[in-house]
C-alpha cells in the first residue's frame, strides 16, 4: 500500500497544473545526464530524513528516494540508487565518482565536499533515551560518565564533535546500531534527527525522544563541487517541488513526523 501511495503522489507531481515536472528537452545543465540516460542517486540508509529499509520485505523508502524519482522523471531518465549502509557514508562515493546526486542533512563540514541545493525539509536533532532515564534535556546529556551513540560521520555525530564538552561520543557503523547499543544499556543515549528517533521510540517500549533539541537542521540535495550548471538546475527543481506540495504530499505518505517542509529560498533566507 505504501509503494501505491507514493507512485500516486508522483505521478500527481507529474501532471500538477502550473508546475512541469516533465523535461520536454535536454537542458544543457544536464545535458550530460541525459546523455547517459540514468541520474545515480546515492542514498545513505538508516535515517528517516533519507530512506529505510524494511528489514522485512528488503524494501527501500523514504523522502531521498521520491525526490530522487521525481528529479529523473524531470529530467526524462532512469533513477539509479546507490545505496549507503549510513548517511554520513555517502561522502565515500565522491573518491571514486560512484553517483550524481544524493540527499543529506546541511553541515559545514560536508559543504566543504559537496555544494548543497535549496532545503527542501527542516527538523532538528536530539536525543532518544531508555525507559527510566534521568535525562530530561540536552543540558542533562552533556555530563561526565554520560555514553551518546551515533553512527559515524552523521549530522548528529559532526554536530556533537564541536558541541560537547563532557560526554563520551560513541561512535558505530550504523544507526542500527547505535539504537541496538542503547537498547542493551551500552549508552545512555542516541543523538539523530528528530523524526528518525520517533520511528526509533516506536520500537523501544518506555523510550522516550527529548523535546528540546541541539541543533536545527535543513536536508538538501548534495552535488560534487564544481557543478554550478547542475546545482542551479536542481534549485529550480527544488523550489518547484516546495511550491507545488510535491514535498509535502511525500510527507504526508510516508508518514513523517517531526518535520516540516523548508522555507522557499537558500539556506539565507531559511534564517541560517
């Protein structure tokens, strides 16, 4: 039912009176994707702000991918996803040139590796914590003896490296298995966007996410640097996808909670 619902908000994104989803020609700021007929899509798996894989069906959903499908359909070629075990891990692919574009939480970090697009999504990142814990706020976390899992180079993780002063930063593989170390008591916490952690809560009985946070963060489609035809392009995408309620109507069918569509405009005029 899901894979229905979200075929139909493409296909309504598609036909959308007022907003051309559909490329009648080659535009020279692809040119060369569309010479190549496929646009490779590198998607890092684990976080509900990219995609998910049902760990029983194998199926791959989430906003990155929509996204994804309704940008090659722009452009009148195939959607090509190259998968990544984490977010942060899809940096890795630029070594060896292994996608196009991809779709990742805005950091300083990462804008030193790639150039970012208009935000299409806005949320922010906190902590998950265990049945019973005394940590009511993200003051509460930073303190001596206090164990925080993240997977490895993930907004969260980039974020804590420069934010904390006491706590232990943990890092794993996986989000997977960030969660799975605070379910067996190995951290005290999990630090992740806001939506992923309320996915996650679901499965923990008694866990609990923070309500306050330790960072607003914005998702953008990422392009390796040096594209500025290509990036322009997919700003133009973006503003039309926000403007039309394409985003929101992704949204809506994938049940996200914890997140809003970004404001129209750059990172400037979203107040960062």
């Amino acid at each position: 039912m899901m894979r229905i619902a979200l075929i139909a908000v493409l296909a309504l994104a598609l036909g959308a009176s007022g907003t051309s989803f559909a490329q009648n020609s080659p535009d020279p700021r692809v040119a060369d994707l569309v010479q190549s007929g496929m646009l490779r899509i590198g998607i890092g798996l684990g976080s509900s702000t990219t995609a998910t894989r049902d760990p029983a069906t194998g199926e791959v959903k989430g906003i990155a991918l929509e996204l994804g499908r309704a940008l090659a359909a722009r452009m009148g070629v195939k959607l090509v996803p190259v998968e990544y075990p984490r977010p942060g891990a899809v940096i890795d692919g630029l070594r060896s040139n292994a996608w196009d574009v991809s779709v990742l939480l805005i950091d300083p970090v990462r804008a030193e590796q790639v150039d970012f697009s208009n935000p299409h999504l806005q949320s922010d990142l906190t902590y998950l914590v265990p049945a019973g814990s005394s940590l009511q706020s993200v003051a509460d976390a930073d303190q001596p003896a206090v164990r925080i899992a993240v997977a490895r180079g993930d907004t969260s993780d980039l974020v804590l490296t420069r934010a904390l002063k006491r706590a232990e930063l943990v890092r794993l593989d996986s989000i997977a298995a960030a969660v799975e170390l605070l379910r067996t008591g190995g951290a005290h916490a999990v630090a992740l966007n806001r939506p992923s952690l309320i996915a996650e809560s679901a499965k923990l009985p008694g866990s609990r996410v923070l309500s306050d946070g330790f960072g607003e963060i914005y998702s953008a489609v990422a392009v390796p640097k040096g594209q500025a035809g290509r990036l322009a392009y997919i700003n133009e995408f973006i503003e039309d996808a926000k403007a039309s309620g394409l985003v929101d109507r992704i949204i809506e069918a994938l049940a996200m909670q914890g997140v809003r569509v970004a404001p129209p405009g750059s990172l400037s005029k979203a107040n960062r």
